[in-house]
C-alpha cells in the first residue's frame, strides 16, 4: 500500500525540525516547537521524514534550467532542521538554484527487498534554496567527494535547502503477494 503524508515544516524563523543527521542515522533532535514534542502527527511525520532523509547519502534535486524541469544527484546531510547538499560546481546547477524553490528527494528503492519489518519509503523536501560555505566540520561530515565527475576534477558547492514543505510516501507489503 502506498501513503502520501505532506507536512508543512515551519518557516525560516521556525524551520520546524531541529537536529542533525548524516549517514550514520538521526540524532539531537530537540523538542523545539514544532518537534518531536508536537502532540501532531504532522509533527512526527515531519520528523520521519528527516529521519528518513538522514539514513541515505544521496537524492535527486529537481529545478528549472532555462524554464525546463531538470533533476541531478546530490549528496546531502540534514543539519538544524535544513538539508546541506554538495554537487559538483563544474556543472552549473548551483547557479539554477541558488535564490529559487527546488524538491529535494530520497529514497531506500536500491535496499534489499522488504524483510517485514521496514518497507520501502521516499520523501521529498521543498523550499528555497542559497548557496553556502560550510565550516570544515560540516564539510568533513560529508566525507570524501567522488574523484572526478564526467572527466572533471570534482569541485564542491554546497547549498542550504531551507524545507517548507516535506512529504512522505510509504509502500507497506502484507502477507499475500
């Protein structure tokens, strides 16, 4: 069965979810309004979500180029309830991006087959997006980048996504086929 949860997550003051995620799973995240602490299930889905996000290295981002709709792989980790993404400069999409809203997704579809405990899930972040320089902590939680990218020396650029809109969507396998 598959549920779409949308979730709205705050504002710029607010982001709504606060906490840091990478790799290696969730953690600190505070009972900020709008967090765990929320007695909505907006509130924990929100979260999920970003749980989620923070359990897989990369997605897709979706923006315009030249009025056309385009997709491309980033690495990401959640950090104070926004999403950091590094891409290669070389290709240019930062510039697309920078000062626009743009989707941001995941998902666990390349993982083993549901074992029946955790089934397969995407979530999609939107919001607007800016260019950054993160501190070298934040740029040593993203690891090694690739070597090269199409043949190029891999040149990083970071943006910071500031989530306004979060969804959810679950595919749940029961005990037929």
């Amino acid at each position: 069965m598959l549920s779409s949860r949308p979730s709205c997550t705050g504002t710029a003051e607010d982001p709504g979810v606060s906490g840091a995620s990478d790799a290696s799973g969730p953690s600190g995240v505070s009972g900020a309004p709008g967090t765990a602490a929320s007695s909505s299930s907006d509130g924990a889905d929100k979260l999920r979500a970003i749980e989620l996000l923070g359990s897989v290295r990369y997605g897709r981002l979706a923006m315009s180029m030249r009025a056309l709709p385009f997709l491309a792989v980033a690495r990401h980790l959640v950090i104070e309830g926004r999403v950091v993404l590094r891409m290669h400069r070389g290709l240019g999409f930062h510039e697309s991006c920078d000062g626009s809203v743009v989707a941001y997704g995941a998902d666990n579809f390349n993982s083993p087959a549901p074992s029946g405990t955790e089934g397969l899930w995407s979530v999609q972040f939107t919001g607007p997006v800016e260019i950054m320089d993160p501190g070298p902590g934040q740029r040593a939680r993203f690891g090694t980048g690739p070597a090269e990218v199409n043949g190029e020396h891999f040149d990083p650029v970071y943006l910071r996504l500031d989530p306004r809109l979060a969804h959810m969507h679950t595919l749940a396998f029961g005990a037929s086929p």
